[in-house]
C-alpha cells in the first residue's frame, strides 16, 4: 500500500465519528439532551397556564417574573430564573420552535452543562446591559420613573447567545449563512425600534454567544477525543477477548501434543536395549556420525550430576576436576 493512502486511512481512523443526521436527533430526548428535553417541558406547562389560565393569575406572575430594574434592585436572582421560564408570543412564536432546534443541537455538541451555562450567560449579560443603563438613566432624570417596571420577560436572550455559540461549531461556509440571515433579523428590529431594550439586547446575546466560540470548540473536541478512546478501548476489549480465547484454544493443543510426544519418546527411547538407536544394536550408527552424546559413550560431556564440586578456579587457575565417565559394560 503507498505511504500516501497509508497515512490518509490512519487519519481517517482517528477522526471522530459523528452519528449521521436524522430528523429524531433534532428534537431533544431525555437521554441524549436531557437540559433541553425537561426544559422544553417547562416552557410548554408555563406557554398552556399563560394561553388558557386565569388572566389575572397569569398577569401577576409575569409581572412578578419581570427582569425591570426595580426587580433586578431587590430580587435579581429570582427574576433572572422566573423570567427564563416564559416565551413572549407563547408557543406560536418563532423563538419556541427555535429554542427546541438549535439547544438540542448546541447540547448534542457540547453537553448538557456547557448549553445551559451558555444560555444562562446570554440571558444574564444582555438583561443586565440593558437594565441597568435605564435604572442609571432614571437616576439622572432622563427617563421617567415608569421605565422602572417594563415589563421585560422571555428566553430570546438565552437563545440568541446559543445561536451565537452553535455558529461557532460550524463550518465557515454555514457559519456565515446563518449569522447573515440572524443579523439581518436584528437589523430590521432595532430599525422598527418598537421595543429598544429588546433590540438592543438580542445583538449583545449574540455577541456572547460568539464570544464563547473558542470554549464551546474546545469543549466539543475534548467530548469528540472522548469518544474516539472510548470506542477504541471496547474494540480492544472486544479483541483481547478473542485473542484470549484463542491462545487457550493454542495452549490446549501444545500440551496435548507435548503429552504425545513425550510418550512417543518413551516407547521409541534410543537408550533401551534393542531399540534401534541404543549403542550395540543392530541398527546403531557407527563411524564417525555416531551420537556421542549420550554419557557412557567415548568423547561424551560428563554430566553436571557426575562432576565433584569443589571451589571455584581462581583466575588463571586448573579447570575443576571431574570424575571419569564410566565406560559401558556392553
């Protein structure tokens, strides 16, 4: 194989794997993005209580939930969290269907604690950004004291800053696509500049969704190298399992086949008498291929049974002496 293709196959092997793309893994799941899946759950109970619930319950609570500065003075974060469980214009608006898409595929990327944090920071840098320059502006006298208790609600924030983050994941050619397309949205909002608290706020939540790109890119090749060790170590596993089974499938077949041959070499012994290899038979070798290994035999080694211990030779001393091979009486 060339070196060329060689290596291609190596790189190709270590790349991460990534699930092919199916409708099912765009909506969220309680396994696979569980923060996405019961935080949908959440939005649709709150979306169906403000659609069909008692009017004036639901206005209290969501003026309750309001992240205005007079809120954010005394119960910040307790508004911060209520206000994230309301979706303004309710389950016909845009951003619930938006919500469910790009938080389910920024959690399949990242984690189901990186998406949250993500939002979770969107939410609150773009509500305290806006806020509190109106709470400083009513404090210079500029704006009335009304503009104390808006009613200011809702996870667009949240979402623009997963928008932001989940951009940063794609390829340039995507990536460019999709900021083009949000931006140009922004853009005809903070012209209309019927809510500007709002307008303003979505493009800073956008911002801090893109500034979290290079956290978010790590995080999603730590989670992808992750994957690649892991399923290595199962096909080693797998394997090793394997190969273990067969070495003792080997080793049974080498100790039967040693228990063979040692019984072989009993019956078939070149040293018994009238076997044809015994010294003194008839079919023994003679001349000068004659085995000389056996002890007993002229020229044989004396074997280390036969040799008398005695004290190391010093150096340059004799060789230790040795007790003469008996000769054979045959």
């Amino acid at each position: 194989m060339a070196p060329g293709r060689g290596g291609a196959a190596g790189a190709d092997e270590r790349a991460p794997r990534r699930p092919p793309a199916r409708p099912v893994r765009l909506v969220p799941d309680p396994r696979g993005t569980p923060f996405t899946f019961w935080y949908a759950l959440v939005l649709l109970g709150t979306s169906l209580y403000a659609r069909y619930g008692d009017p004036a319950t639901v206005s209290a609570l969501l003026r309750g939930s309001s992240t205005d500065a007079a809120h954010l003075a005394t119960a910040p974060l307790l508004v911060l969290v209520a206000s994230a469980l309301w979706i303004a214009g309710g389950l016909a608006s845009p951003y619930a269907l938006g919500f469910v898409l790009v938080l389910t595929a920024l959690e399949r990327r990242v984690g189901g604690l990186w998406a949250a944090a993500v939002f979770l920071g969107g939410h609150v840098a773009a509500t305290l950004a806006t806020e509190i320059p109106v709470g400083l502006w009513v404090m210079a006298g500029r704006l009335p004291e009304t503009s104390l208790h808006r009613l200011d609600y809702g996870i667009s924030f949240g979402l623009l800053a997963c928008v932001g983050a989940l951009t940063a994941l794609f390829r340039p050619l995507p990536a460019a696509v999709v900021l083009a397309s949000v931006s140009a949205l922004l853009l005809v909002d903070l012209l209309a500049y019927e809510d500007p608290l709002s307008n303003w706020g979505h493009p800073l939540a956008l911002l801090s969704g893109l500034a979290s790109g290079p956290l978010v890119r790590r995080r999603q090749r730590y989670r992808d190298s992750a994957a690649v060790r892991s399923g290595r170590g199962r096909g080693r596993r797998r394997r090793g399992g394997r190969t273990g089974g067969a070495a003792e499938a080997d080793g049974a077949a080498e100790a039967g086949g040693a228990g063979t041959a040692g019984r072989s070499g009993e019956a078939e012994d070149p040293g018994s008498p009238g076997s044809p290899g015994s010294p003194g038979s008839p079919g023994a070798p003679e001349g000068p291929h004659a085995p000389e290994e056996r002890e007993g035999w002229p020229g044989a080694q004396p074997s280390a049974a036969l040799r008398r211990p005695g004290p190391a030779p010093g150096p340059g001393g004799p060789p230790p002496r040795t007790v003469p091979p008996a000769r054979s009486t045959r």
